[in-house]
C-alpha cells in the first residue's frame, strides 16, 4: 500500500477552464495529452496560480442557443426581427405571466420545483428581483428566502445600523446577497480602498480565520475614523461575516438573471417559436421532449404529430391556419438521421407532396432513407397523410422499396418505365394496397410511444 500512496490515482480535466499565456505554455508547465487528444497543464489551478498563468472557466450554455433558435423562428415565421439588446426590461407580462405564475418550464435557472414555490410566494416585478433570487437559492443562503420575501411584501420592518447602509441594501431589502455590497460596505463604512475590500471578500470566503481576525480590527478602526461607533462596527463586521460565506457574485448572478428574463419574455410573447426552439433542443433526450410537450398542452398550444409532407427536421412553428401549434420534427423519430430527413424535404420542395407510399420511395434517396426509418415513419403515425391505414402501408414496404429502387436505376440509365406513359394520368392504380385489418387504436398509440417516446394521437386511458 505504500507504494501506491501518494501516486496519482487519474488525471482529471475541468470542464471549462482554459489556461492563458503569455509564451508557448511547453515553456513553463509540463502538459499532457488525454485519452481524447486534449492537450492539459499537468499542474492543478493552485499550481498554476502560483505560476502567475491566468485560468479562465468558459461554458458554452444551451440557452444561448435555444434563444438564437427562437430568434430565428419568429422572424421566419412573423416577420417580426427582435434583438436581445433591444426587449425591455420592464415588460409586466413577462413577470406576470410567466414568473410569478411560476410557468418557468424552460426558463433558464428557473425551473426547480423549489424555485418556483419561491416564485410564487415571492412575486417577482423587476430584474433585480430576478437577480436576488438567483442568488440566494443556494444551499446556505436559502434560510434568507423567508425573511426576504416577508421584506419584500411589508410583513416585516427593513432596519438599517447606519444611514450608509440604506443606498447599499436597499435593493436587497437590508439583506447582504452579494460580494459586492460586502466590499462596498466596507469601502464606505471603513474607508477600505477597492482593492483591499477585495481582499476582504476572498479572506471572508475561504473563511480564513487568522486574516479575518486583522481585517475585524481594521474596520472597527476605519469605521471608528468615519464616526461611527465601535459597537456598530462590530455588529455590522458580525453580518458581513455571516453573510460573505453565502454572498454570491452579483454581476455572475445579473448575467444568469438576465438570460432568464429574455427567455422568460420570449415565451410569454411568442410561446410556439420559443417552445419549438425549446423542444428542438433536446431533441435526443425523450424524458425532457415529454415534460414540455406536456407544458404545451397546459399551455394550451397544440403539438401535431409528424408528417413527411410538412415536417422539418426539428420541431416547427405553425403560426397560421386550422393547425397552429408545433409540428413535429422528423429527427426526433427514432432511427431517423439529418441525411433522410434532406432527402425527403429536397423531393418535397421539388415536387410537391407525397401522395403514396410508392410515390414516396420512387422520389426520395434510398440511399439515404432505408427500410428501417420507413417503418419508423410509418408507427409514428408520419406517413397518415399518405394513401391507405398504417396497417396496408406497412405491408407493402418491400414491394414499394423494389419499385422505387428500379425507377432510380431506370432514371439513372436515361430510361422511363414502359408504363409511364399510360398511368400518369391514375398513379394510385398502378400499385393497389393489399385488403388488410388496420391495427386498433391501442397497437398504434403503442407503435407511437415506441417511436417517439409518448403517445400523439391520443392516449391509452382516453
């Protein structure tokens, strides 16, 4: 045991932090190549520090991208062009709507079962409403929730120790949220410079008790200087300390909040784009498709069940017409690939809508959609608007595979069939459906969860 104590167990990456240098980094650390050819520093970021490299965390966020999405959608499908920079931040529909109802499925930091009871009680009207909240629900800061939100609606009385303090916490209700107003307080309170009330946050956050023990003097000193009485120091370095193991960063918490906001306005003022660009997202993950389909339907928007003749590869705005709601996309079918669904919208945009099966596979790539996805299309109810039930449709599969493989290869050698020519004018009799029983209602909502991951066109205890 000996032996193997002490030695490195593995070596592991952070997630977002990305190491800046002023020289070819090979010229002060020693790096490391990982089993996914991602070249790392093979000191920790204490190390790193120390060697006065800067390490910075930088995340991507899929709601940057679930809003570019939504952006997009709405001036394709309004005509409306929205900038994020431009929406206002005052806009009581959002806050209304969306954030004191706690309709906040898909609202970026907001989705908690836990934050929407917050919500709820709390009745958010403003931004920096938004912002307090993100930062107090975290464990630690979380037992201020109550008493914040008593503050907030006058069941409980606002007290400041000193005047200064006011400008400072009002807009937190007297509570310390944020390390800013730590360092601002003793900037203003104790004539601390900038820089050293930074100090001060750090000392207070990494609870370092000798450095703590310093700084307690020299503020009840400064504050002594500016007037004010020791006891008050005291009293107000006690707060400060308690709340600096919580305070969070405002301007961190600010960015999240305001990413919140937009999304928030999005789906209070465009909710079929903003859930659609939503639904996209998680395309691949069923569990997460369910749970906001389901808030379109408490939404009361409709989603409408695949269709090669209409649907995209993602999920699709309806803004206009009996059918508004969110079209299904094709590539949230299982088994289907982006290079089907571009093969049947290149067929579709050249030539209108499929009427048949065989029609189907005699315009699409074969290349690119196999025997596989069709059947897919087929139990997740895409291929209804074609001719016959699902039933008759899938029994003829191969024989519309066979067919369409031999008008490719006739269209690929310059012939056209022998046929041609006579059927153009009655297509659906070239190609008769077998008589078969269709399935009942129960097999296709089964065949529809298979492929989709829930039910469509309907649901079992209907």
């Amino acid at each position: 045991a000996e032996r193997l104590e002490g030695m490195a167990r593995n070596a592991s990456v952070h997630a977002a932090g990305v190491v800046i240098s002023p020289l070819p980094l090979r010229e002060i650390v020693p790096l490391y190549k990982t089993n996914k050819d991602e070249i790392v520093t093979q000191y920790d970021m204490n190390g790193l520090e120390k060697l006065s490299l800067l390490k910075m965390d930088f995340l991507g966020l899929t709601t940057l991208t679930i809003i570019a999405d939504a952006l997009k959608l709405i001036e394709r499908h309004r005509g409306v062009k929205l900038t994020v920079e431009e929406l206002p931040f005052d806009d009581q529909q959002t806050y209304s709507q969306i954030f004191s109802k706690a309709l906040t499925s898909g609202v970026f930091q907001f989705e908690s079962a836990g934050m929407r009871d917050v919500l709820r009680r709390y009745q958010p009207d403003r931004i920096e409403d938004l912002i307090a909240l993100n930062a107090l629900y975290r464990p630690g800061p979380m037992d201020m929730i109550d008493d914040f939100v008593d503050r907030k609606h006058g069941r409980k009385e606002v007290v400041y120790d000193v005047p200064e303090l006011k400008e400072i916490l009002e807009e937190t209700y007297g509570v310390m949220v944020y390390q800013e107003q730590v360092m601002q307080i003793s900037n203003r309170i104790a004539g601390y410079s900038l820089g050293d009330a930074d100090l001060l946050r750090r000392a207070m956050g990494k609870k370092k008790v000798e450095e703590m023990a310093k700084h307690r003097e020299l503020f009840v000193a400064g504050a002594k200087k500016n007037n004010h009485p020791a006891k008050k120091a005291e009293r107000i370095f006690d707060q400060m300390e308690k709340f600096a193991g919580y305070g969070f960063n405002k301007s961190h918490s600010a960015a999240y909040a305001y990413l919140a906001y937009v999304t928030a306005y999005l789906k209070a003022h465009y909710p079929i784009e903003f859930m659609s660009a939503l639904l996209t997202s998680e395309t691949g993950n069923t569990a997460k498709v369910v749970k906001y389909i389901n808030e379109c339907r408490e939404m009361r928007i409709r989603v409408l069940a695949p269709d090669v003749n209409s649907s995209d590869l993602d999920f699709t705005p309806v803004v206009s017409g009996p059918d508004e709601g969110i079209r299904f996309g094709l590539g949230a079918i299982k088994n289907v690939g982006a290079n089907a669904v571009e093969s049947i919208a290149k067929a579709r945009t050249a030539d209108g809508p499929f009427t048949s099966l065989y029609d189907f596979c005699e315009r699409v790539d074969l290349g690119a959609v196999n025997r596989r996805m069709i059947e897919s299309f087929i139990k997740a109810g895409a291929m209804d608007t074609l001719e016959g039930t699902r039933a008759q449709q899938m029994a003829v599969i191969d024989s519309a595979m066979e067919n369409g493989t031999r008008v490719w290869k006739d269209r690929a050698s310059g012939q056209s069939g022998l046929f041609a020519m006579l059927t153009a004018e009655q297509p659906a009799a070239e190609h008769p459906l077998p008589k078969v029983p269709d399935w009942t209602g129960p097999e296709k909502l089964t065949s529809e969860k298979e492929m989709l991951g829930f039910y469509i066109t309907g649901h079992p205890l209907d």
